[in-house]
C-alpha cells in the first residue's frame, strides 16, 4: 500500500481513494474506499465539501502519471510561432507605453469591480494579450523597459501590468501555445485579488511580517478564490494557477504546500514572474532589490528545489544579466544606466553613463554599447549599485519613474 494525500483538484479518474477530509456521513458515496471513474465523481466530492483525498497509488493510477499527461496536453509548444518585423527599442517604446496603460486601466477596473462584488466580464482581456504579444514579437526588450524601469507609487494594478508582459514574454521565450498564453495573462490580471479584501498597508511593508501578519497575507489566495468564483468566470487552467501561484516544488509554499508534478508547470512559471516583481518593487516585507538582485535571489531558490531551475534560466535570458534598469559601475569607475541588452552578449548591456570616474556628474548622459567598442580600452562592468545606498546617484539622475 502505497498512500498519498492530494488536493481534490489533482484527484483524476482511475485514482483509488482510502479516505476524505469529510465524516462519512457527510460523504455522497457508501464507501470512503473507491476507485474514481469518471469527472461526475470527482463533481459530487466537491459539491460534499471534500478539499483534500488520500490515495492508494497500488491500487490505482498515480498524481504524477496523470500530471504529466496533463502538462503535456495543457502546454504543448507550439508549432505556429508568428514572425514579425523586428524594430529598434525606442520605435516600439511608444507602442509599449501606450499598451501599459490599457493593461493598468483594465487591471484598475477589474480591481474595482471585484471591491464592490460586481461581475466581470474577460472580453477585453483576448486583444490586450495580442497586442503585448505582437509588441515582443516586434521587439522584446520595450515592455520589460517599462517593467523595471518603473519603481514608484507600484501598487496591484502596476504589479499586474509587469506581471501580464514578463509572463507573456516568457511564453514567447518557452515557446508555449495560445491557450497557455491566455491562462498566464488572465492570471497576472486577477492573481492579487484577495488583496482586494486585506489590509492595503501589509503589500510592500518593507519590514518583517509579524507572524499574524504573514498568516494574514496568505489568505489572499482563499480569499481572491471566492471572490472570482462569485463574480468572474475564469477558465479553470487560469484559475489553477492563481491558486498555486505560491506554492513552492519543495512543498516549502503555499496555502496547499504541493510538491514536484503536483504544481502545473504554469504555476511554477507564474510563480518565478510575481516572485520576481515583487522583489524588484518592493511587495514584500522587505525593501525592494534591484534587478540583478532579484535574479540572484531566484537562483538561489533553485538550489534550495524551491524553484524550477529551468523557468528561472529562461527568465535571465529574456531580461539579461544585467536587466534594464540596473544601475551599473564600469571598470573606469564610471556609473550608469543599464537602457538596452544585447543578446549574444548579455554581459555586454548598452549603458547610458551619468557619471564620471570621480563621481561628478555630466551635463548629458554619455551613450556606450559594450558589445561594441572601438579603441584599446575596452570597458566592462565590474559591479551592480543600489540607487538606495547614499552617494550612488547623488545628482538623482537615475531615479525611476
């Protein structure tokens, strides 16, 4: 005998289950042991209450076979990937901002409606994710720009603009099909709901949590749960991962401590792209890192099996070893902006220079590409700053909007 306790949401025909987190008498079957046989079972579970079964993996199928199979059905790569006319940064830049603000308009009615327990409808939501999509098609690096370029007044509906693009732009890098790019940009619009009902002044603390606070913190999935089953018809992969979205691989997550194949692989990536934005903008209880930062950490996450290691690495690929935004030292002691990545070389960012090996500062910022530079003094970047830390940018030339 082989025992397993599962969420009721992994429970799948051909499962054999040994118990219910319900009494018997409140069970809609004769028998707690009973080998699952179609969806109408799992349906009359959920309708008693039932969240979470224990499962005998001898005497029927296994959560991982079934997750596998699902993964692969859920996210198969797609074969149709769109070729688009690629186009400098700056050229879609414009594009870009004017796409964040309809994202963070939409984010900001949703939010609104959801406040007041209106209904909601997702009609706007199809062309948004086609337009972030054509955009990165065009030229990848303009939204995440406007991601990590913005560190001010960031609240739930800036927090799914970033969310909305990093996710899509990863989809494009992992090369998932439609209907997964869907479930991922509906899930970066409604993740945060349960935010909607809990103290405001606990997202972005900036200090620790008390132990009731952080209890507190992690009923907003519950609760942003009840809230989108009352008032928006979510699709049901998309509200999988709002659910699982802070569920670690080592079961160190949560609010249902999965492990491994329990979590869907878009989970796992969802998980990466909000951990990372709340990281940089400071969401968390503790004060915002700095893109280079915030890599570093998710890396070490890896190593801790907490994170998916492969999702992480696709992600550093798409915002660079030094991601836009970063705040850079050259190895002549000049200080920077990272502005653009180059991508055979990511080492070797595009920086706009604002200040001199003495620290004063020039009247124009000084443009040099380090992939591409002429002349015997080749210069590289020898450390990544904290425009936080006194004397970084004392002239507050690099401050970001």
């Amino acid at each position: 005998m082989t025992l397993k306790q599962i969420p009721i949401k992994s429970l799948k025909a051909g499962m054999h289950i040994t118990k219910l987190d319900i009494p018997w008498m409140e069970s809609p079957f004769i028998r707690h042991h009973l080998t699952i046989k179609s969806a109408n079972d799992i349906k009359k579970l959920l309708n008693a209450g039932v969240k979470n079964v224990t499962i005998d993996t001898s005497k029927g199928t296994d959560v991982v076979a079934c997750l596998q199979e699902t993964l692969k059905k859920d996210v198969e790569p797609s074969n149709n990937a769109k070729v688009f006319k690629k186009v400098t940064l700056e050229q879609e830049l414009n594009v870009a901002k004017k796409l964040r603000g309809s994202i963070t308009s939409l984010a900001e009615n949703i939010n609104e409606a959801l406040k007041n327990d209106k209904a909601i409808g997702l009609e706007q939501v199809a062309p948004l994710i086609e337009g972030t999509l054509k955009s990165l098609g065009r030229n990848d690096q303009a939204m995440t720009t406007l991601v990590n370029m913005q560190r001010k007044a960031v609240n739930l509906s800036t927090h799914a603009f970033a969310t909305f693009c990093l996710a899509l732009n990863l989809s494009i890098k992992m090369n998932l099909d439609a209907s997964a790019q869907q479930a991922l940009g509906l899930a970066a619009l409604f993740h945060d709901s349960g935010w909607l009902k809990l103290p405001l002044n606990l997202l972005g603390k900036n200090s620790a949590y008390t132990a009731n606070e952080r209890k507190l913190t992690e009923q907003h999935i519950a609760i942003g749960s009840k809230l989108l089953e009352k008032n928006c018809e979510l699709p049901e992969l998309a509200m999988r991962i709002i659910e699982e979205h802070h569920e670690y691989c080592n079961g160190l997550g949560y609010p249902q401590k999965l492990t491994g194949n329990e979590i869907h692989s878009l989970s796992k990536l969802f998980c990466i792209i909000d951990l990372y934005d709340e990281l940089v903008h400071g969401l968390l209880d503790q004060p915002a890192m700095t893109p280079n930062g915030a890599l570093a950490y998710l890396y070490k996450k890896t190593k801790q099996d907490c994170l998916d290691e492969s999702i992480v690495s696709n992600l550093v690929v798409i915002l660079g070893v030094y991601p836009i935004g970063s705040i850079v030292q050259l190895s002549n002691k000049e200080k920077g902006l990272v502005f653009e990545i180059n991508r055979d070389q990511p080492k070797e960012p595009k920086v706009k220079i604002y200040y001199d090996k003495s620290g004063t500062a020039h009247a124009e910022p000084r443009i040099i590409d380090l992939a591409n530079q002429k002349g015997q003094s080749f210069l590289v970047v020898t450390n990544v700053l904290d425009s936080k830390v006194q004397g970084t940018d004392p002239a507050h030339l690099m401050e970001l909007t």
